[in-house]
C-alpha cells in the first residue's frame, strides 16, 4: 500500500488560531469597550482555552492513530489487534473528563447571564441610576427615545460614558436586534414586547451598532454610530437638540414608519405617547396602517448602502 | 395572473436560468424520444417500489439539489468578495441565501442520506425490501415533487426571501406577499410528508425485518443509527408538518396564528421552527456518524471499539436534541434562568459526541489503516468536525452567545459540522458503497483529487469566518461595506471555488468510473466488507438475498468468509414473495404536487381539483388487491449462478 501523506497541515490550525488570536486585538469582540462587553470576552477568552486543550488533545491522539497506524510495508504484526473493542475504564475516563468541563463551562455562564440581567456596577461609575433609552425600529431604521431628557434621534445613538445604558427594545413591525459588538451583546426587539438591555462605554468614542437579525431588504444599511461622551458633553448635546430640534408631531412620525431609508434625525420630544408598540394594542400599528407598502422592493445596491452609511 | 407576474422578469441571471433549464429538458425530452426509452424510463424507474433504485434516484436528486445549492453559494460568495461589482442587489442576495439553506438542508442533506439508508438499510439487516415498498415509492415522489416545486420558484413567481428559518412576522403575508413564502410553505410541506413516511418505514423495517436471530445490539451501526434517526423524525418532522400549515392558514386564508395584528404570536413560530429545526440537524448527522463508523472500521481492519457506547452516545444525543432548541434564539429576553438551563442542555450533548469522536479514535488504535478514498472523507471528518464542535459549545454558553448569534461565527460552526460531519459522509457513503450500487467503483486518483481540493477549500472558505463573526459581521449581509471584512471575505471565497473545483471532479469521476472502472466480479467489492450488505452478489438481485443467513453476532460477514457461506444456500432455496411496481405513487404524488402549486398561487379551485384527485388515488389504491408475486426458485437459481459464476 503506498503510504499517502496526511493532513498534516491540519496539526497547524490550532497554532494559526493562536496566531490568529494574538494578532486581533482589533477584532471589536475582543477588544471591549464596556462592562458587559468586558464580561461576555472574559467568558469567551475563558472557554477558549478548553477549547484549545480539547483541540490539542484530539488531533495529537488522531495524528499518533494515523502515523501509527496505517498499513505500510513490513509493519510489525504483534501491534494490530483486530478484535479489540473495547475498555470499560478507558471509556469512562472519556465520559467523565468532558462532563467535568461542561461542569467548569456552565458555571462562569450561569453567574454571566444573571449578572447581565442587572445593570452593570464598575468603580468609575458615576451614578448609579442607569439611562433609560427606548430603541425601537421600524424597517429599516433606529429610533431612540430619552424619555428623562424628552428628545429623540433617529439612526444615531448618544451615551453618557461610565453610565449604566438601560435599553428598552420593541420593534414596530419584523422582529431585529441591537446590536453593539463594542459594548456587549445583543438582544431582539420584538412588536408587542419589550425586552431590556443593559451596556455600559467605559471609554469615549464612536462604535459601531446595527441591527444584526435579519429583516428584508434594507437590513444591511440599518445601522448606527453610537457616540459616547462624557456626562458634561452629553449633557450639552441633550441641551442642544431640546433647544434646536423640532417636535415630533405624530403625522411625520406615520410617515417615518413607513418601509425604506431615511437619514439621521433628531427631535425634541418623543413618540412615546403616540403609540406603545410593546403593547397588545400597539402591536399591528403599522402594519394595519401601511400593509401595501411592503410589498414594494426597493431593489437596494450596495451603492445605496454605502450613501445611507455617510448619514451615520 | 399576467404572464409577466407569473414569470420573474427583468434579472439577466435568472434569464439565464430559464434557458438553461429549457435547454436541459428539451435535451432529456429529445434523448428519451430518440432512443425510444420513454418506456423503460417508466417501467424501470418512475414505477419502482424496488429500495435501491429509490434510493439511487434520491442520491441522484440529491446531487443536483447539491449542484444547485453550490450554485447559489458560489453566487453569494462573488458578491461578498466583490462588492464593488455590484454583482447581486439586496433582494436577490437575499432570494439566494434563502434558496441555499433551505435547499441544502430539506432536498441534498436529508435526501442524500435518506437514499443511502434506502439502498443500505435493508442489505444489511437481511431484508428483500422496506416494509411498505408502495409507501417508500410514494415518499420519494413527495419529496421529489417538492423539491422541484421549491426550484422552479426562481423562473415562476419568484422566490423566497425571508431565511430558511423563514421567521415571522418577516415572513408573514403583511411583510413578505406574494407567492415567493408560499414556495417555501408548499415545498416543505410536501417534501416533509415523504420524509415522515420514510421514517415511520424504516423504522418499521428495521424493528420488524432482521434477519434471523439477528437482535438489535447484532445490528450494524449505520442501521443503528438510522433507527435513532428514524425516531427523531417521527417525533420532530410532525411539529413542522404543523408549523408549516399553520402559517400556510395564515397567509393563504388570513388567519393570525403568527401575525402581528390580532394578537398574534409571531415568536410562537421561532419555537415551533426549532423544536423541529434542532432535531432536524441531528436527524443530518446521526447517519452520518453512522457511515463514519463503517468506513472507519472497514479500512482499519478492525471491529468498531465500543460498539455499545457507540449506540447508547446516539440515543442519549436524539433524547437531548429535544431539549436544546431554546438556544437558537438565547437573546429573545426569555430570562437568565431559562437561558441557564438550555445552555446546560446544550452542552451537555458535547459528552456523547465527544464519547463518539474517542471511539472512532480508539477503532484507529492498534488497527492497519488503508486510506482508500472513503476513508479519506472520514479520516479528515475528525479533526474538522471538532473545530465545529467547540465552538458549537461555544455558542451554547448562552452569555457568550449574546456576541456570537447572528454573526459570522455562528455560520462557521454550523458549516463546519454539517459541511465535514453530513457533507463528507455522504461523500465517504457514497463512494464506499459505489459498487454496491453501480457495480464498478469510482477511480481513486480522481477521487483523491476530488478530495483533497474540497478539504482544503473547505477550511479556507469557512475558518476565516469565525474570525469575521468576531469582527462583529453579521451573517444574512449582502454587501461587505466596512473594509476590515473585505480581506477575509476574499480568502473564504478563494476557499469556496476550491470547494466548487472539488465537486466538479467528484462529479466527472462518475462519468469517467462509469467508462473506464474495472467492473465489479466479487460482491466484496473492498476484500474487508464486516456487515450484510457485502455478502449479496453485484450487481445485488432484485431480492437481495437468495437465503438469508442467519446472524448472531455483529460484524457477521467476517465470519461468514471465514466458514465459506454464502447468502445463496441451495438447499433452502423457496419461492420468493416480492412486490410488484405500481404507477400509482408518482401518480398519486403528482396530484398533490398540482395541489401544492396551485396553493402557492392561491388558485383555490384548482387546488381542491388537485386534492380530490389525490384522494380519489388514496381510495383506488385501498380497494387495490395485488399484493405482489413469488419469484420461483428456478429463477433464483438461474440468477445466483450466473451472478456467482458457478
Ligand atoms: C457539540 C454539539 C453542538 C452544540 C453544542 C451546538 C450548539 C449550537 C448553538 C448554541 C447554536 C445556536 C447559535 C446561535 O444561533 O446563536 C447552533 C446553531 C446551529 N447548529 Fe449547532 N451545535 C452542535 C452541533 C451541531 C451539529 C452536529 C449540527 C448539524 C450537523 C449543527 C447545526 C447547527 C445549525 C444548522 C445551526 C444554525 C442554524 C441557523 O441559525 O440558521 N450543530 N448550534
Ligand atoms: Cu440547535
């Protein structure tokens, strides 16, 4: 039998990982911005390392099996062994090692996720109230409304820096989810509920939100910069588009539900009292009121995404 | 319905299409009438109730669906590596990650292994056919007739766009109109009835028709594993059954189980889609394991270590595989004590896997490995399959989870284990059982080829995504606009066209085998065959075993070789009781496919026409009295010679 080589440069996939690793500290995943973020890249960073043993243990032993054991000329015959089939020790070994690590897997997971049901708590906080912001969309944009401060923007996000981010996500007709990778993971919004998200920016800058579960045709340019600042500079921007911005008279907010694209925006009141789409009754708003408009397609290119992007 | 409403207009892509589908059938048309085979066609083949030519007809359905499935993915991956070319809009990117995963799951994964199980099952259990021949005739006409109802949704009223999860209330009547969602509704639905019946056949099969003596814990592993599957199906496919009408109520009749108006539930489909949808992707890689285990064993010589625990990881996997589904939407705000569960469930089917993966290791150990072309595929499944399987647990801690939904990386775990676990077994399948089939095998230096360009096109197209997802892309994106994705965008797709350069050898290594292989003279075609399927001649007569061993152990045809016995013992040679063929299933199965179609239109008339035909079929064949003929053991003898040579 003429010995064919192996997949040998598999054995090098788990040191390209590693190399892959070290060099991506800019993947935005990996490289957090915020508590939460913080949280879930410790929890992944912890489970890789399983991960990297499991991989080192599988493809030593595989490679060993392999070398070993293949049929070549003049092998010595007293190392095969046809009818061995089992071992009950062996086997319990490899049941009992993996339990133990979903074991060391699920308890940091369980602490993570109820930890990310409260707000997150760091030393440099500087209140302890968190910022409530309703995040809602409607195809194929984002409206976040400041209750407290009673403005609202659209497509664009501002964040006190340091402040726990309280958000309250609903959807006005398919179902999305907002997503910051900087800040921390995401969640659905969904009509006729409201879910809660908590992130939190450490540190000042810009990042990048979207929304990540797809929803037709504009789904690729429903996107968003989150601008994070500090309290004071926050606290002026809020002042800013109370003093220079329009009301949100219920008629534009109609016309801004409407399927398709629209450009950055900011008003000086919310349309919070306007219709609750968390609500049973608010669920069906949009569609009862621009069901024919659906079915027009927008036949949206990329060129049409990138102009929508230089809103942002 | 005018005729350009009816038909998708306006796409040069789709043009295409039309004509090369004109052309293809104009072809196949003129062929058939030319060489007058119109006949046999349907004599030999639309009218078989014969297990291995069903099951060769899903195989070859299976690799069209895979060409066309490959097509689609060739497509997106263009545009995501060439933005600037404007290659694909939204809508019909959109149209066609839709189309992929739908097609690559329901019409090539499923049927490519339905057709193994079909033309293996029985030949290794000691059995002449399935326990409904009519039955499995029939499910493979449901399936077929689906299949082609979903495609031609790309030339005939276009095609779906809301995801092969299809979510409401996107994919709803308000958000989605048109005939587009009721393609994936019908299609589905008509494929999954086969599916479920198939189930319910094998699994009748298989408890009922063994060979003498021969217990469950004596079965081959691939039949083991087809039982689990089987149980699985009839347990999850009848949830989709449900699912799929009662969206089809709710967009064709406006009733407002998943709507947003009328206080509908939209989410209620999300639970619905992956109750069934979990199990669905252990019901594509139990057989898998399943062909794995045999063509290990067979090229290492060696019987399968831990053949018990090999059984009882797969029950344990089918009963989990229940129990998870909430972890494909962790982030609905279900609560942390929810998510904490179904993230323990989840990882907990990593123990039998991993369970599986050490004893495929420990079958290496002390073994005398061959590395035929099926062995490759399952050899490189190994350390593949575990890189999906990490960050499959990965996925699973649901806090983690949180950054990994919805990205690339997600999309790169499933690929690596449904590609290198479901796609590679079909493949090793494929191959290691090709003489079974075809009588020659297929030429292995091509076959290496074939291999080695899809193995390495396969990691480049699909490692790089992981690190995308960390990135924070998106999957479902139709464009690659932010430029830190483009490079790795460009190497998965390099990596993509390797993949697509490897199916193209595999596929001309059929037409090249079949002029040029050596033909079969032994029915052991490999000279190590351990099960059943090995001890009947090839080509394998219509009845499979002329007497039919008795078998009390595993690995039975090992010793069968050792003592000289053959499945053809003359002296207890008796009249054999075999069906016999019936137009009736495409027949019946037509009739429903116009139904179907006429739904999808929403031509209500037409498709109560095409129900009552379809039952009146139902009725016809329940007043049906053949219950087949005995094939005389003249002609048993006859065949057995000329085949054995004696
Ligand atoms: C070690 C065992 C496995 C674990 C722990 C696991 C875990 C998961 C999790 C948690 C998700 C959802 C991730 C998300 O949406 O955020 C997922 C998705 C998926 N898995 Fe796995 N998985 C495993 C094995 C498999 C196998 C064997 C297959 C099929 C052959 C498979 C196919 C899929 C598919 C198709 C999806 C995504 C479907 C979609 O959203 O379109 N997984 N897996
Ligand atoms: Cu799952």
């Amino acid at each position: 039998m003429k010995f064919k080589p192996l997949p040998k440069w598999l054995g090098l996939l788990p040191l390209s990982l590693i190399i892959f690793l070290s060099g991506c500290g800019q993947m935005t995943v990996l490289n957090p911005k915020g508590p939460v973020a913080q949280s879930q890249y410790d929890l992944i960073m912890y489970s890789l390392w399983f991960m990297l043993g499991i991989i080192v243990v599988v493809f030593g032993l595989f490679l060993y099996m392999v070398v070993k054991y293949r049929d070549r000329p003049g092998r010595d015959e007293s190392d095969y062994d046809p009818n061995l089939h089992g071992n009950t020790m062996i086997e319990i070994v490899w049941t009992v090692i993996p339990l133990i690590i979903i074991v060391l897997l699920s308890v940091p997971t369980v602490t993570t996720l109820f930890d990310l049901e409260e707000p997150p708590v760091t030393e440099n906080q500087t209140t302890e109230e968190p910022l409530v912001i309703h995040a809602t969309t409607a195809d194929w944009k984002w409206f976040f409304s400041y209750p407290e401060q009673g403005i609202e923007t659209v497509n664009y996000l501002h964040i006190p820096t340091d402040r726990p981010i309280e958000f309250k996500l609903t959807s006005a007709d398919a179902m999305t989810a907002l997503w910051i990778p900087a800040l921390g993971g995401q969640k659905y919004n969904m009509a006729g509920m409201m879910t809660k998200l908590y992130l939190q920016a450490d540190e000042e800058g810009v990042y990048d939100g979207r929304n990540s579960n797809f929803n037709g045709e504009g789904f690729a340019a429903q996107t968003f910069k989150v601008h994070a600042e500090s309290e004071d500079n926050f606290n002026a921007w809020v002042e800013d588009i109370k003093n220079e911005s329009p009301e949100l008279t219920m008629d534009q907010y109609n016309e801004l539900l409407k399927p398709g694209l629209t450009e950055k925006m900011s008003f000086s009141s919310t349309h919070l009292e306007y219709v609750q789409h968390h609500s049973n009754e608010g669920m069906g708003y949009t569609v009862e009121r621009f069901r024919e408009l659906y079915g027009e397609k927008l036949h949206l290119d990329a060129d049409e995404v990138e102009h929508q992007e230089t809103f942002d | 319905m005018a005729l350009d409403e009816f038909f998708v207009t306006g796409e040069p892509l789709i043009y295409a299409g039309m004509v090369s589908i004109a052309l293809v059938t104009s072809a196949i048309i003129f062929l058939l009438t030319y060489f007058k085979k119109w006949g046999w066609l349907w004599r030999e083949w639309l009218t078989t109730v014969d297990h291995k030519k069903i099951g060769i007809m899903y195989i070859l359905s299976a690799l069209v669906m895979l060409f066309r499935g490959g097509a689609d993915a060739l497509m997106m991956r263009t545009q995501l590596a060439f933005p600037g070319l404007e290659f694909l809009d939204s809508q019909h990117y959109n149209e066609i990650f839709t189309t992929h995963g739908t097609v690559m799951i329901i019409f090539m994964a499923m049927p490519f292994l339905i057709g193994l199980m079909n033309i293996i099952v029985p030949l290794q259990i000691g059995a002449r056919d399935f326990a409904f021949p009519f039955v499995n005739a029939v499910s493979f006409w449901a399936f077929f007739l689906g299949a082609m109802l979903f495609n031609i949704s790309f030339v005939i009223g276009g095609s779906p766009d809301a995801g092969w999860t299809s979510y409401t209330p996107l994919a709803g009547a308000a958000m989605s109109p048109g005939p587009g969602q009721n393609f994936y509704l019908m299609g589905l639905q008509l494929s999954g009835i086969g599916t479920l019946a198939t189930g319910i056949n094998l699994m009748v099969t298989i408890l009922k028709m063994r060979a003498p003596g021969m217990k469950l814990f004596h079965m081959p592993i691939f039949t083991w594993s087809t039982l689990v599957t089987c149980f699985i199906i009839v347990f999850a496919f009848p949830i989709l059954t449900v699912a799929l009408a009662l969206m089809t109520i709710d967009r064709i009749f406006g009733a407002q189980f998943f709507t947003l108006t009328g206080e509908g539930l939209p989410m209620m489909w999300a639970n619905l889609f992956w109750m069934w949808g979990h199990p669905e992707v252990y019901i594509v890689i139990l057989p898998a394991f399943g062909i794995f285990s045999e063509v290990i064993a067979t090229f290492a010589k060696k019987r399968l270590f831990g053949y018990n625990a090999m059984v009882w990881s797969m029950i344990i996997i089918a009963l989990l595989s229940f129990l998870v589904w909430v972890h494909h939407f962790f982030t609905m705000g279900a609560g942390a004590f929810v998510n904490s569960v179904f993230s323990v469930s989840t990882m907990l089917i990593a123990v039998p896997t991993g369970v599986k993966i050490f004893n495929w290791l420990a079958t290496l150990y002390k073994s005398r490995i061959e590395f035929t072309v099926p062995m490759l595929w399952s050899l490189a499944f190994i350390p593949s399959f575990i890189l999906g399987g990490v960050t499959g647990v990965m996925l699973g801690m649901a806090a983690a989870d949180y950054q990994f939904h919805n990205s690339y990386f997600l999309i790169a775990h499933f690929h690596y284990v449904l590609i290198a676990g479901t796609v590679f077994a079909c493949f090793a399948g494929l191959v290691y059982w090709y003489p079974k089939m075809f009588g020659h095998k297929m030429n292995e230096r091509i076959g290496k080829w074939a291999f080695w360009l899809f193995l390495i096109g396969f990691h480049i197209c699909f490692f790089p995504q992981y690190f995308l997802g960390l990135d924070g892309m998106p999957r479902r994106l139709f464009i690659t606009n932010i430029a830190e994705w483009l490079p790795l965008n460009v190497i998965s797709t390099v990596g993509a066209f390797g993949m697509g350069a490897g199916f193209a050898v595999f596929v001309f290594n059929i037409y090249y085998s079949y002029r040029y292989s050596e033909r079969e003279k032994t029915g052991d075609a490999w000279g190590h065959g351990r099960t059943l399927e090995w001890s009947t001649t090839t080509p394998v007569p219509f009845y499979n075993f002329a007497t039919v061993p008795y078998v009390d152990e595993i690995d039975p045809y090992v010793r069968m070789k050792e003592e000289g016995k053959t499945t053809f013992d003359e002296k207890k040679l008796k009249p054999i009781h075999m069906p016999s063929y019936s137009g009736q299933p495409i027949i019946m199965m037509s009739f429903f496919a116009l139904a179907s179609f006429a739904l999808v239109f929403e031509w209500i008339p037409l498709a109560i026409a095409g129900l009552l035909g379809g039952v009146a079929c139902m009725a016809f064949r329940s007043f049906d009295y053949d219950d087949g003929y005995y094939v005389q053991v003249d002609e048993i003898k006859r065949t057995e010679r000329k085949a054995r040579g004696l």
